[in-house]
C-alpha cells in the first residue's frame, strides 16, 4: 500500500493548473496507484495529483462501488444543476453548499493511454467536476456566492489543521455523502 501525504488547503500546488500527462509509463501507474491507495484510505470519494503534490492531469474516484481513474480529462456539462454539501480531503472536516452540474461526462485516457469515457450524475457527476476543478488550480469554495465564500474562508481559518506545515490528512469526523471528494 503506497499512501502517501495529502496536501492542505494554503498549498501553492493546489492553486497552479496541472501539466498534461505526456507519458504514460511505469511512473504513471504508480501515482495511480498511490492516488487510489490514498484516496481509499482517507477515506475519500476522488482525489487529484496536485493533492499528492504532483502536477499532473490525473485523478481517481471511488463513487457507489465505482473506482477508476481519469489521465488528461476534458468535461461535458449539463445545463441542469444540483446543489449539495461538498467536502475535500484537502480542507479536512468542512463541507459546504457548492451547486454543480447534475450531469458530467469526463473524457480521456487511462493509465495505459487508451480513451475513456465516464459518465455520472448526481454524487459522481460532483466528484468528476470537483477532481477536474483541482487539476485547474481551483478549489471547491471558488464555485460558491462571494457570502458563503467569506464563511467558509473564516471556517477554513478556523479549522485546527489550517497553517499547519505538516500536509497529512486522516479520518475527517464530517464527509459528504460519507466521504470527502
């Protein structure tokens, strides 16, 4: 089992967009493999490279006994939306209202280079749409109205994990949906 450090929200990593996956080789599948190993012990419901500390285009998910992967992902949105609580393992214990897409279609490869399709509504729709944000540099509470932005901001300030140096994230006593995206 490789699990690896999970960065926290005030990480520069999780503000720069990722880097295309250019090769898919040996390195790749072990931060596959470290991304579900990861995000399956946290426990979460998805988890991208730049929470790893790695600026790459890739993320995994484990939605309703779905778990996969997605490299270089690109998403078709629906117009219809949902809103719901939405938690991240990078913002450990706080969840907050965030609307989002009700449908996602995410295209792209996986660890071996062959296209994906991964289609999803409601909690993997959010997933999917939550994972790819932070391959762009954006964080969950970006998406929220500028009030609810300022309290989860002084939540998140608030938080006892929040300045901390060292970016290991375990058990969060609140998740959404019984896990943190």
């Amino acid at each position: 089992m490789a699990v690896k450090p999970i960065r926290l929200f005030g990480d520069p990593v999780l503000r720069t967009p990722a880097e295309p996956v250019k090769d898919f080789d040996k390195e790749l599948r072990q931060l596959v493999k470290d991304l579900t190993d990861t995000m399956i012990d946290a426990p979460g419901a998805g988890l991208a490279a730049p929470q790893l500390g790695v600026s790459l285009r890739v993320f995994t998910y484990y939605v309703d006994d779905r778990l996969g992967h997605v490299v270089n992902p690109t998403l078709d949105l629906s117009e219809e939306q949902q809103d719901g609580e939405e938690g991240c393992l990078s913002l450990p214990g706080l969840s907050f209202p965030t609307p989002r897409a009700y449908r996602a279609v995410a295209k792209g490869f996986n660890m071996h280079g062959e296209p994906i399709t991964l289609e999803g509504t409601d909690l993997l729709a959010r997933c999917v749409q939550h994972e790819t944000d932070h391959l762009d540099g954006i964080i969950f509470i970006d998406r929220m109205d500028p009030e609810q932005r300022k309290a989860a901001m002084k939540a998140i300030r608030e938080a006892e994990w929040f300045g901390d140096p060292v970016p290991v994230v375990k058990e969060s006593p609140h998740r959404t949906f019984g896990k943190a995206l």
